[in-house]
C-alpha cells in the first residue's frame, strides 16, 4: 500500500511541474493518469509498450507538451489547498447539523 501511494505521489509530482508523463499502469496511477489526455499510461512490466510510449514522446514533442499542460490542471483535485479546503467544509456540513455556526474562515 505504501508504495501505490509513493507511486502516486511522485506521478502528481511529475504532473504538477509539467514533465511529460509516461508511467504504468500500477497501484492507483490510473486514478490520476488519462492515457493520451494528461500523460501516457502503458501496462505494468510491458517493456514493448513502455518504449512505444517513450518514443512518441520523443517524436512529438508538442503532443508531449499539451499533454503535460493538461496534467498540470489535472492535479488540483489532489492538492493539499483542495484537500484541506473540502475537509473544512465537510466540518462545517458536520457542525451545521448539530445547530453549530461558525465564522467563516478568511482565506
């Protein structure tokens, strides 16, 4: 399990900073990988595929490029500013239940 979510990480790492994606398809990676849409996304231990995917990388550098700007905007529903803003709501649905209100929080 530890190592889906470091793989997980570091594919939301790679989006963030706009690298051209090319991953497997293991652990929760397809979660966040479309293939074709924000990255490129190959079977796991199929070498043929993994390099196929690297080489329309490299053979299309501006495909590669859009892609990576999609994977970009793909990543903020997995933000820590998104994770801990939907918390913060839900506490206040939770709260709002019980009768309870509180001051909105200035961003």
């Amino acid at each position: 399990m530890r190592s889906a979510i470091r793989t997980v990480r570091v594919v939301l790492e790679a989006l963030a900073i706009g690298t051209p994606l090319v991953a497997t398809d293991v652990g929760g990676v397809s979660d966040v990988v479309e293939d074709g849409g924000n990255g490129l996304l190959v079977p796991a231990s199929d070498a043929a595929a993994l390099a196929r995917a690297l080489s329309t990388v490299l053979a299309d550098p501006a495909a590669a490029a859009q892609r990576a700007e999609r994977g970009r905007a793909a990543v903020h529903p997995f933000s820590a500013r998104k994770m801990l803003d939907d918390q913060h709501a839900l506490y206040l649905r939770l709260l709002a239940r019980k009768g309870i209100a509180l001051a909105d929080r200035a961003n």
